[in-house]
C-alpha cells in the first residue's frame, strides 16, 4: 500500500527528480569514461613503444634508415634488418651462449631454491624469519658490487670468459627471488593436504610426492621461467664476465658504438620478444611474487 | 599451519641457497671492500742479497723514484712458470706505426693477451698507456732484458702482435730510495718491480709492490677522477626524479585496476610487460625515440611544428638525454612498483575502502588516508627495491647516450673494469660507493616509512 | 525524513538475478530487518541502497532524493559491515571521527560527537588505541561507534553480528536494539539468523531468490507466514506441514489426514472448495499443537519417535502419514519414545497452503 502511495507521490515531482537522476547518470558515465581514458593511455603509453620497435625491427633496412618515419602502418614489412641482425658477428653465438645461461640458471637456482622454499614454507625454525629477511636483503642487493670480485676471482681459477660463469653469477642473483617466489607457492598449498594424505596412508615423500608436487609445479615453473627471462636480460654482469663467450644482450651493448641503427634496432627488438610471451605466461602468477614479499 | 617440530631438515633444506649465497655474495661482498680499500701492491720491500731468501731491510712504497745501483741476475729460464717473480719477454711480429713490419722483444706487461694455445700465448695486443705525460707508444727492442737496449721498432697502443716465443728473465736491481719515515735505505729488488728511465738507466721508480696495505689511495682516484662528480649527480639525479613519478604512474596503474573495468585482465598484462623487458632493448628503444631521425622528430615534422631535426642526444642537450633516461626509466620499471602496489592492494578488505567511501571519503581522501596508510609496508618495500635498482642503472643509459655524455656510477663501474683499462680496485670503489649509498637509504627509508602500527606497538 | 523506497530494483550477476524487481517501502525511524538464507540477495540489495553496487533497473529513493545513481558518499548514510570494516592503522578515535573528517564537519563538533557515540557504546576508554589489540566485540563498537557519529538518518547494517560468539551476540543484540529505539534512525539490518529479525525488527522482510515473499511485523510473518517458505524458515523448530486431502460431503468441506478428519473454519472452507480431491498443505507451529496421554475427542492417535528434552520444553518427534511433525510439550508431559499420544490441532492456528503455488490461502 505505501509503496504505491510514494509512487504517485514520486511522479509529482518528476521534473525535477528526472534531472537529479539524469545528472547523477551522466557523472557516473563521465566518471567510467575517465577510468577507461586513463586505462588506455596507459595501455598506449606501454604498447607504443613496443610498436615502434617492432616496425623498425620488421622492415627494409632502408626504412630504418628512411626519415622522417611513417607511424603508421608498417611502411613496407619485411625480414631483411632481422635477418641482417641475426646474421651478423656473434649474434648467433650470442643466443646460443644466451639460452645456455639461462637455461643452466634456471635449473640450477631451482633445484637450490626449491628446497629452500619448501623449508621456509613449511617449518618453523629457530633463524626462520633472519634467513627471509637475508634474503630479501639480497634480492635487493647491488648486482654491480658482486660482479668485479667474481671476475676477478673467475679471472684467476681460470673461468673467465665461460657460458657458465656467467650463469654461476646469474644464479647468485636470481636464487633470493626464486626462493621467495617458491616459498610463496608452497605456503598456497594447505599443509592440511599433506596431512590428509599421510592419514590416509602415505609415507611424507609419497604425499610430498603425489600431492604437494602436482599442485606447485605451474606455480615452481612460472617461478622458474622467470628466472630465465631475468638471466636472459641481465647485461652488467654478463658483460664483465665475458670476452669472446659474450651472451647476446653483452654482444649487442659491446657493439652498440659500432653499429648500425639496423642491428640496434632489430637486436632491441629480438630481446624484448621472449619476454612478451613469458610474462604472459606467468602474468597469474606475478603477484604471487611479490604478495609475500611485503609480508 | 605450520610443522610445529624442530628438527634438522629445514637447515638441511636450507643448506644449498644457504652455502651458494655465501659463495656467490657474501664473499664477493667482503672481496669488493677489501678490491676498494686494500692494495695488494702498496710497497716494495728490498732485500739486502738480489735473491728471495735474503732478509728485508726496508719497504719503498709504490711510485715512489729511487735510484738503481747495479744489477744482478739476468739469468734466462725459457718456462713462463719459474716459481720466482721475474720479468716475462715476448718475442713478437707486428707492422709497426709507419706500417713496415716489425719484429723484437718487448715486456709481457705491455702486451694483453687475447689468444692462448696450451696455456701459451700467441696473439695479443699493445696495451695503452695510462699515466699522464707518458709515451703513448710502446717500445720494441732488440734484446729481451734490456729497457734501455736498442729500440727495433715503436709500437702504437692496440696494435694487434704475433707472440713467437717468451723467455723468463730474472734481473735484481739495487736501488736506493725513501721509505714511508723518509729515510733513505739500500736493497735489491726484482726488475719486474721497477720500471727503468728511458732516458737515464740510473734512475727508475717503483712501478708495483709486493707488499700490501689498506689504503684510499683508489678513493682518492675515485673522487679526483674526471668523471666522478659529473656520474654521481646524475646516478642521484636520476634516482631523484625518475622515482617520484614511477610511484605515481604505478599508483595510478593500480587503481585503474582496482577499478575493475572491463578487460581488466588484458590491462594488467600490458601493464606488466616491461616488468619482463630488457633494460639493454628499453633503452634502444628510447633511442629510437630520440634518435635524430627517430620517431618524436618523425612526429613533430608530420605535424609542421619543425623543418629540421632536433638534436636530443648530444653533448649540449644532456638535459634531453636525462629525460629520454627517466622517460625508458619510467617505462621499464613502473611495473615492478604496479605489481607490488597491486598486491598490496588485494591484501587491504574491499570493506575498508567501501566504508571510507560510504562514510564520504573521495578518490584523494581515500587515497591519501586509507590506501596510502594501508600500503606503507609495500611502499617501503617498492621504494627500496626500486631506489637501490635506480643507482644501478646502466645499460639504459649505455643505449641512449653511448655512457660517455651522460655517465653513471654504474657506468663509471664497467669502464673501470671492461674495455682496455682493467682496474679492479677503482671499479670496486665505485661499486662499493653504490653498495653505501644503497644502504643508507634503505635505512632511511625503513626508518621514514616506518608504519604506525609499528609506532604504537614499539 | 528518511524514508527508504525501493522501487522494482533488479541486480543480476551475469545471468542471476540476485535481486529480482524487488520493491519495498521503509518508513523513517523504522527498524527493517532483511532476512533470508545466504544467496538469497539481501546483502546485494543493502550494498544497492548504500551505493556499493549499482542496480541494473530500479530505483531507491532515500528522503525523497532519488539516489539510485549516485556515489556512496553523497547519500548520506552510515553503515556496519559485516567485517566491520575498521581502519587497522588509525586509532579507535580516528575511525569513529572518519566520517565527520570526511564531510569537513567543525573540530569541535566532531570531538562532542565522537565523544558521544563513544559514550554510548562504552568505548570512551580505548579511544587512543589501535583497533589491531582489540576483541570482536569491541571492534564492533567502533565499528556502531562511527556509524552513529555521522548522525546521518539512515543506517545500515550487514551481518554485524554474525562474527562475535554466541553469549556477545545476545548481549550486543539487546544492546544495539536499545540503541537504535534511542537514536531513531531508520535502519535496515541484514541477517540470516531469524532470532535476531525477531528479537529486533519492527518489520521483517523475508527474502528467497532476490524476491521478498513477506514484509510484517515480527509476529505476524511469524504466525501468518504467507508461504511455506517463510514459515519453514522462520521459527525454531520450523513450522509442520502436513499433506491433507479436501473431501467435499454434503456442501460440508472436510480435510482427511490419513483416517483422520480436519473441519476448516468457514473462510478456509470457502476457499477449499475448488480443491475438492485434491492435495493442500496444513501448517501448524510445534507449540500449537495440543497433545494429551488418553483419546480426547478431535485429537489423532500417533506414535512418538523421539524424545528431545530442552529443558523449557520438551520436543517430540512424530511421523504422521510421510510426514514428520515436531510438537513441543511441556517438559512435565510424559511421553516417551514408541508410546502413543493424541494430538489436536486447534483450528485457528492452521495455516492452509497451495500444494501447488506453495502460497498461503487467506
């Protein structure tokens, strides 16, 4: 009854609440439409430059050369600056020496990282909370303050200038976040799983085993390809710790000063794409990484 | 829930990181100090015989001149290993500066080894020379031994050389000099010590030691070096407005997503592309943006606003090389603090920022005394990470100026180090000036940020 | 005046509705309680009032004003939620001056009525600590505190109850019921727990599937519910249905419990009658029933299953036909479990359902 009685009441004043109404509308869109703007500036702000590589990267060698630039479109699309990068000096050899790095970093920091998660994640321990903040201190430790002492010493054993020197180092470096990384996964896991699998009649390596391993494995691997994507870029110390055996990021900063805008351009971009398809691989996972670290 | 029983496997579990990090950290740490502050070459004790076995008298510090009375030895061993400190001779092939070929004996210290075969070397090239007001070119001789024998050629620094053979020499020289008191003493010491005057044979001074000791002499070096002032100002410099607007655009990034608009996914994504780039490719690509015929020159001569390129990489436009340096900054390593805000923010009750909203707050009211509040403890973690990273910042600015208009601490680090110069100590100085300065604010910032709950509780 | 009209409002999550075109009407100073199962769109419909989640289609008007789009903030209103939402790094002082620093209100008037609400709620003590040491229930005050600071007309409440303990509960219950007949504020208060709705609300609306199937006050939704599902759910234990047949013999409309015989009061009776052989559904309270040792006259003949003593009462459980009945004695009653009692029901407490629509028949 009431209801129907505010009704009328409510198309009394109906100009004026159809105005209030309308305006509250229109700001709220207005309100949504400059999220959106903001949103996409920053999406262009991201992508631009992304873009513009790419087209240099993807065109004539001429056309890296060609000014003023068109913006857009591509202005012809062709492989010869890739294939010119790709086929000169050391760039070849630089992958290579690039893949095996990071490969034998990842493998290495996650079999060293791994256990060390799970001991952080799992236990309690006297030195528990010294041991993260360790190292978390040297997750943000200066990379540049390791890598001279460790060629000097490199130097004098005899590993200087060796592919897995420099993946020695880069282990050292990407091990703290690893195991931060690892630890978080495990801790995702409830520990009350383990024990209902050990209840049920599995040894603790078989729940380990059968139970903890399958629900961490996307969560160790993002972790690890991460890993791989800091290996892959890291220049300073690969630099220092190279001469001949250069990965590809220490060849192309070695041959910056000589170079053509072609190779500079085309070896620019030729890093930055293994990264767009990694960090979409993991991107699920990217604030498991740094949830923990604040705690 | 956590194993509450206290037993050996955590450390067990522990023991690899823990034993690596030791390998691969603490020890290159205490290794980086000791490279800045201890040279292993300080003085140079002189023995009263010219052999090892003889007793010091004294100990000439490095650099300084002394006087050479006789000399001893020169006894020819054909093993580069002879278990004893003695001066290494190649006999090297090489077309000489006027391009005629040359070929003689020359010292191995003037020579950087490029190739070995079987631990023997056999291509190299004529190092430069650093001293000031030295002889920009090397001398070959006809004789192995004899820095003040007959000249066979001149070399310049970096001309490539065959290594043929090498022989060991032993030669003592005994000289007379000051030592640290002041006073003048007498005693043999090793030729591979002492580099003789070209001019006069009689006099010479104490090229290295074989003795140790801490010093700041590579502090000094450091602050007097030209470039020293000029990398510091712009490695703070570049910390000082490069963070500020990171933590804003990464501020506004998170809330956009905290927005949760439509293909909120897709936004999250891009914005944490850079969080995976290549500091190398971010800065070629900023490169390309500023370069003379880049993309901005592109642009504003498609609109008409220009005729002519502008020049924003040079050494009169170093204000425009740090803005393309902040901008690639800013770019690359935004997402870093995005991530961390963005968790951060997940972990705050949607019900906190609700009620302030119900209970008035706007945007900036929410901002300033809810989320700001909220996120203190992952802001101190982002501004240390980030600070720490921004004094590093090196191949950013390698791509955009070259390293040499714009210099970094960083940079300085590598120059020291890589290229032909090689000088561990200066390069762990600076190194050991960035590791300083990375402490200091991080206790600064652990102290500024300090949360209020941790004020309350204290 | 703060009149709450809720006007057709519709929110949908995707393709669910939460709150299916519910309209309602609160009155100023009027205590509503909004409650239902979890899921059945209470709280969306309380966020839709607040501002926290926009509606698809309807409208809210609070005062007059039509809020339906605008932000929370300029509706003027204050709110528990069921976390109680309290800001863990300002002190309890702080947060209950939130709103009133929010709204810019004068220094010293906000210190009087911060102080106040303080008062009211026995918190005047902690207000220079931080909420991070305090108890559930004095959260919750803080969290009521700063509420009532605002003094704004209308207030909502989500759950707030739902995280203290059992005892804090019945104590906090009576004490925000004391309250709130204080401040006068119109209030609309979500709850799963139908105690609570009783013990608190001048009206109830119960919600099922973001429809609301009855709004009255506490005893009528309780004594009339107006379907099944409400008498099902309100109550404890919830009401009997029993399955009856409608037997018309000699124009005299009769309902046939197994061999037993239910004559219906006239009005039902009228009603009835379209239902000749078919089902209907008779609802009766546990404690309506009339139960007796030895065959009374009107009463049936069951067997007891079970025996629950709950000390003011006892309940019996007893399956007549398929159905299970619960009927509430007085714990002196000797019944015993596998021995046979009569029941009667008395005829004005019956409530006569549509097997069907499952709706009451008036």
């Amino acid at each position: 009854m009431t209801a129907e009685i505010k009704l009328t009441n409510a198309g009394v004043a109906s100009a004026e609440m159809q105005a209030m109404r309308r305006r509250a509308l229109r700001r709220l869109r207005i309100n949504r439409g400059i999220t959106y703007a903001i949103a996409i500036s920053l999406a262009v702000w991201i992508i631009l430059p992304i873009y513009l590589i790419g087209s240099m990267a993807l065109t004539t060698p001429a056309g890296v050369r060609g000014f003023p630039k068109a913006i857009f479109p591509f202005t012809d699309i062709s492989l010869d600056t890739m294939s010119f990068f790709l086929q000169s000096q050391g760039i070849l050899r630089g992958i290579v020496n690039s893949i095996v790095v990071a490969l034998i970093t990842l493998v290495l920091s996650t079999l060293i990282a791994a256990p060390a998660g799970y001991a952080i994640s799992r236990y309690v321990f006297r030195g528990r909370d010294f041991y993260r903040l360790a190292i978390l201190g040297v997750r943000a430790f200066p990379v540049i303050v390791l890598a001279v002492p460790l060629a000097v010493l490199f130097m004098r054993m005899g590993l200087f200038d060796k592919t897995y020197s420099v993946a020695l180092m880069h282990t050292a470096l990407t091990l703290p976040t690893t195991v931060l990384v690892i630890g978080s996964v495990f801790a995702s896991i409830p520990y009350e799983l383990e024990e209902a699998a050990t209840v049920h009649g599995a040894t603790a390596l078989q729940a380990f085993r059968r139970v903890v391993v399958p629900l961490a494995l996307p969560g160790i691997a993002a972790a690890a390809i991460f890993t791989f994507v800091m290996s892959w870029n890291e220049v300073f110390a690969a630099s220092i710790l190279t001469l001949e055996n250069r990965t590809l990021p220490a060849q192309v900063l070695n041959a910056l000063n000589k170079s053509s805008p072609e190779y500079q351009f085309a070896g620019g971009f030729f890093m930055l794409i293994p990264s767009l398809i990694f960090i979409f691989f993991i991107r699920r996972y990217l604030f498991n990484m740094w949830g923990q670290v604040t705690k | 829930m956590k194993r509450k029983k206290r037993n050996w496997t955590p450390y067990i579990l522990l023991a690899p990181s823990l034993i690596y990090l030791a390998v691969f950290f603490a020890w290159p740490m205490v290794r980086s100090l000791s490279l800045a502050f201890y040279k292993d070459d300080a003085q140079l004790s002189l023995r009263a015989e010219a052999s090892f076995t003889s007793p010091v008298v004294g100990a000439i510090p490095q650099a300084a001149t002394v006087t050479i009375l006789d000399t001893q030895g020169n006894h020819l061993e054909t093993a580069v290993d002879s278990g004893t400190i003695t001066e290494v001779w190649y006999r090297i092939s090489s077309s000489g500066a006027d391009g005629a070929a040359a070929e003689g004996w020359i010292l191995s210290d003037r020579v950087r080894v490029d190739e070995e075969s079987g631990g023997v070397p056999t291509l190299g090239r004529i190092r430069a020379v650093r001293r000031s007001g030295a002889d920009p070119q090397s001398s070959v001789y006809v004789q192995p031994g004899s820095s003040h024998g007959e000249v066979a050629a001149r070399l310049d620094a970096q001309t490539e050389v065959n290594i043929l053979e090498l022989v060991t020499l032993e030669v003592w020289y005994q000289v007379s000099g000051t030592d640290r008191e002041g006073q003048t003493i007498e005693g043999w010491a090793q030729s591979a010590f002492i580099t003789r005057g070209e001019q006069d044979p009689s006099s010479g001074f104490i090229k290295k030691g074989d003795t140790g000791e801490w010093t700041l002499d590579f502090i000094r070096a450091m602050v007097a070096d030209r470039f020293f002032m000029s990398a510091l100002t712009t490695t703070l410099l570049l910390t000082v407005i490069t963070i500020p607007i990171q933590f804003v655009v990464a501020l506004v990034m998170a809330l956009v997503i905290q927005a949760r608009l439509k293909g909120n996914t897709l936004f999250l994504y891009l914005f944490a592309i850079p969080l995976g780039v290549s500091e190398l490719a971010v800065g070629i690509v900023f490169y390309l943006l500023f370069t003379e015929s880049g993309y901005i020159n592109s642009f504003l001569m498609g609109l008409g606003l220009i005729d002519q390129s502008i020049t924003f990489i040079s050494i009169q436009t170093r204000h425009w090389i740090i803005i393309a340096i902040v901008l690639a900054e800013v770019w690359r390593a935004t997402s870093i603090v995005m991530v961390i805000l963005v968790s951060g923010l997940q972990a705050v009750p949607t019900e906190l920022l609700e009620a302030a909203e119900l209970y008035g707050a706007g945007l900036w009211q929410r901002v300033r005394h809810v989320i700001l509040p909220l996120l203190k403890p992952s802001i101190q973690v982002a501004l240390i990470l980030r600070t720490i990273l921004a004094l590093q910042v090196f191949a950013v600015v390698m791509a955009i100026s070259g390293g040499d208009i714009v210099t970094t601490l960083s940079r300085e680090t590598y120059r020291w180090y890589s290229e032909e110069i090689r000088n561990p100590n200066m390069a762990a100085a600076y190194a050991g000036l960035i590791m300083l300065i990375s402490i200091f604010t991080a206790i600064f910032y652990l102290r500024a940020v300090r949360t209020q709950e941790e004020a309350a509780i204290t | 005046m703060a009149e709450i009209v809720i006007e057709n409002a519709v929110k949908k999550f995707g393709h669910f509705f939460a709150v299916n075109n519910v309209s309602l009407t609160i009155q100023d100073q009027e205590f509503m309680v909004l409650l239902g199962p979890s899921g059945c769109g209470k709280t969306t419909l309380l966020r839709a009032i607040a501002g926290l989640g926009m509606l698809d289609s309807g409208r809210i008007m609070i005062g007059g004003r039509d809020v339906t789009y605008m932000p929370p903030r300029e509706r003027n209103l204050a709110m528990v939620f069921q976390s109680y939402a309290i800001f863990p790094h300002m002190t309890v002082y702080d947060n209950v001056a939130f709103g009133l620093k929010m709204r810019k209100a004068d220094p010293a008037e906000t210190d009087r009525r911060v102080k106040q609400a303080a008062e009211l709620l026995h918190i005047e003590q902690m207000l220079d600590r931080h909420p991070s040491r305090m108890s559930g229930g004095q959260r919750q005050r803080v969290a009521v505190a700063r509420a009532i600071a605002v003094q704004s007309e209308v207030l909502l409440m989500d759950e707030p109850l739902s995280n203290l303990d059992a005892l804090l509960r019945l104590e906090m219950r009576a004490e925000l019921k004391r309250l709130l007949v204080e401040l006068k504020v119109t209030t609309i208060y979500v709850t799963h727990d139908q105690i609570e709705a009783m013990s608190m609300g001048d009206r109830i609306a119960v919600m099922r599937d973001g429809v609301i199937q009855q709004v009255d006050k506490p005893n009528t939704v309780y004594d009339t519910p107006s379907d099944r599902f409400v008498g099902g759910f309100i109550g404890n234990p919830p009401m009997n249905f029993i399955d009856g047949q409608v037997q018309i013999k000699n124009g005299a409309v009769k309902v046939q419990i197994g061999e037993f015989t239910i004559h219906p009061p006239e009005v039902i009776a009228s009603v009835l009658k379209a239902f000749d052989g078919q089902q209907v559904v008779i609802g009766i309270r546990a404690e309506n029933i009339e139960t007796f040792t030895t065959p009374t006259e009107g009463a049936m003949k069951v067997q007891v299953l079970v025996v629950e003593p709950l000390g003011s009462q006892n309940l019996l459980t007893i399956k007549i036909n398929e159905s299970m009945l619960k009927v509430a004695t007085h714990p002196d009653f000797p019944a015993t479990a596998d021995h046979d009692i009569w029941l009667r029901f008395p005829i004005d407490k019956v409530r006569w359902i549509n097997r069907e629509s499952q709706k009451a028949l008036v």
